[in-house]
C-alpha cells in the first residue's frame, strides 16, 4: 500500500520524488553511521550495499567500480574475520562510552596532534596570503567560500 502512494504520488509531483529519493538517501546514510557507531558488521554491510546504487547514480565511477569489489570481498571472508567483525572489531572504539565508534582509517593514533599541526600550517599559509588584512594592505579581503583574494582595485 506504501509502494503504490509513492509509486502514485511520484507521477503526480516531480517535488514529492526529489523529496522521497532524498529521504531515502539520507537514511542510507544514517543506518551506515549507525553500523559504524554501534559497530554493527551486518548492518554496515547492508547499507554500503544500499549506497552503490547512488555512487552509479551520481558518478561516482571509482566508488562504483571498488564498492562492488569491496562487497563481493566481504562476502568471503574466512570465518574467523567475520566472526570478529560481528563482534563489532571492524571499528575503532576510543573509551566504553556509547555510540562513539569510527573506522580504522579516522583513527589514526597522532590524529589529534596531526590535526593541530594542519591547522598552524594553514594559518601560516593564510598569513602569508596576506588573508588577515594586515596594515600595509587595509582592503584586502578574502573570499572563504571561493578562496579567492580580492581587492577593492577589482
């Protein structure tokens, strides 16, 4: 009975179908949070399973390509690696506070001081850009969103 409103409504109403294929997506998107917070293996299977329909749709070609690889890899794991990632060891868990998991590649050991020495080295950079307006140049300014800089001679 659902599949036929939205089949119906879709017809109608080219918003309704932007809208639900929005809603769609975003769930996608939030069970695969979910799977990787919790830990969860089948239901991060089951949701990046969800998203390659979308990495196609939107072309993301190497995403496609390698996520139906990454898939079809999972499926034939030996059975001693997926029983540990049904215990939920395909995650990265910092303390034994809830819902705070990551995956391996976000956390890295020197992250946090990794992150600090990135964000000296860009204000080093945005200095040197003369991005801050400094005296000998008063009208100057910067463009965040087009990281462009512009001056009033313009």
């Amino acid at each position: 009975m659902l599949n036929e409103f939205i089949a119906q409504r879709s017809e109608e109403n080219v918003n309704f179908k932007f809208w639900w294929n929005y809603m769609e997506m975003v769930s996608v998107l939030l069970m695969f949070t979910r799977a990787q917070r919790e830990g969860i293996w089948d239901l991060y299977l089951h949701s990046f399973r969800h998203m390659l329909p979308y990495f196609f749709r939107h072309d993301h070609l190497n995403y496609a390509r390698w996520g139906s690889v990454y898939i079809a890899e999972m499926e034939q794991l030996p059975k001693e690696v997926l029983e540990e990632f049904k215990k939920g060891n395909f995650v990265v868990k910092w303390n034994e506070s809830k819902f705070n998991q990551v995956s391996p590649d976000q956390s890295t050991p020197g992250r946090k001081d990794r992150d600090k020495k990135d964000e000296c080295s860009l204000l080093t950079i945005l200095k040197q850009l003369k991005v801050f307006s400094p005296p000998e140049h008063p009208t100057c300014l910067y463009n965040i969103a087009t990281k462009d800089l512009v001056t009033d001679e313009i």
